[in-house]
C-alpha cells in the first residue's frame, strides 16, 4: 500500500508521555498542522500554564474540562469545540469525573 503525507496512522504509533496523567500520539502534518490522540486520566484540576495555541477537539470518551479565565467547558463523547489560539482563548484542559478521557485534537499551524 502507498504511504501518504495525508495519513497518520495513530494505531501503528506508540504513546509519548505528555505528562504524568497525559499520554499522547502525535503527528506533524504538512503546513504546520499537528493531530493529536490524547488519554488523559483523572487528577487534580491542571494549575499549569495557560495554553494559547488554538485547537479543535473531538471527544471519543470520557469528559474533558477546559477551563478559560472567564468561564469553564464541559465536552463528553461526540462532542466539538474550537478554540481560537491567542491570549484572550487561554485555556487548560482537565477531566470531569474518575473515568480517562479520550480525545483528538487538531492544532493548526500559522
């Protein structure tokens, strides 16, 4: 079969520690576009840094949190958001609830 620039195959991708509740698949697609599948497991509310880095997300199962400085999201399985990169879209992610999160996530690049 022919390989493709179009084409990440995540099944055939071993996990990278994100973090010590985050594991995630990457790949580097052409123009700057980053895809992600991410696990993230159930913990303390994230206090780390603000994320500025736009992205649109898919959740496969469990609930993920995005909190903003203004308010808080919820997204549970088959739900979409897109969060516009930039300051005022500031956001860290977390997971509602004692089961993991699965999600992809999309980040596009400038």
């Amino acid at each position: 079969m022919y390989e493709s620039p179009y084409v990440f195959r995540a099944s055939e991708t071993s996990f990278s520690e994100g973090s010590s509740n985050l594991k995630v698949k990457e790949a580097r697609m052409l123009n700057g576009m980053t895809l992600r599948y991410q696990e993230r497991q159930p913990g303390p509310r994230n206090d780390g840094p603000w994320c500025q880095t736009g992205h649109s997300v898919f959740v496969v199962s469990g609930r993920v949190l995005y909190e903003f400085h203004n308010h808080v999201v919820e997204l549970g399985p088959g739900d979409m958001a897109h969060i516009p990169s930039g300051a005022e879209h500031a956001h860290r992610p977390s997971v509602a609830g004692q089961e993991p999160a699965c999600y992809f996530l999309t980040e596009f690049g400038d």
